[in-house]
C-alpha cells in the first residue's frame, strides 16, 4: 500500500523522512519486544509514548536535543521559535 503511494512522490523523499524517523522511534524506543494481549492495549501504550513520552520527554535534534517542554521553558522562545 505505501509502495503505491511513495510513487506519486518520486523525488519528494523529505516528505517521507519524518514519518520514517518516527516509526523507527517508536519501534526502537517503545514497542520492540513487547508483545500486546489485545489491538486495544497496543493502541493505548502507543498513544501513551506519543503524548506522553515522544511529545513531551523525548530529546528532539531539531529543538537542539533538548525534550520540547524544555524547549519551551528556554528564554527567548515564542510559539516554538526563537524570537
């Protein structure tokens, strides 16, 4: 299925980049190994990682490898950016 889609974006693999990123995040940081009893559980350990632990904990490079909620307590900060 993504095979099809990634077609229509020869040439555009930045697109693709981030998504890839995430994924190997999420499967190296949190999932591997783990083995869930029902769709559900994995659902919710997933949703777990991404708003408790990828968005709010986890050292970003392109915050200067510092976790988003002390990017945002850093002097100077404005709406995600530096002012």
């Amino acid at each position: 299925m993504l095979g099809r889609w990634a077609v229509k974006f020869v040439g555009r693999v930045f697109l693709l980049a981030p998504v890839g990123s995430f994924f190997g995040s999420l499967k190296n940081e949190w999932v591997k190994g783990k083995i869930y009893e029902t769709y559900g559980d994995g659902e919710k350990d997933i949703f777990k990682y991404i708003e408790v632990f990828y968005n709010r904990k986890r050292r970003h490079a392109s915050l200067g490898y510092v976790s988003p909620a002390v990017y945002e307590q850093m002097p100077g900060m404005k709406q995600g950016r530096a002012a």
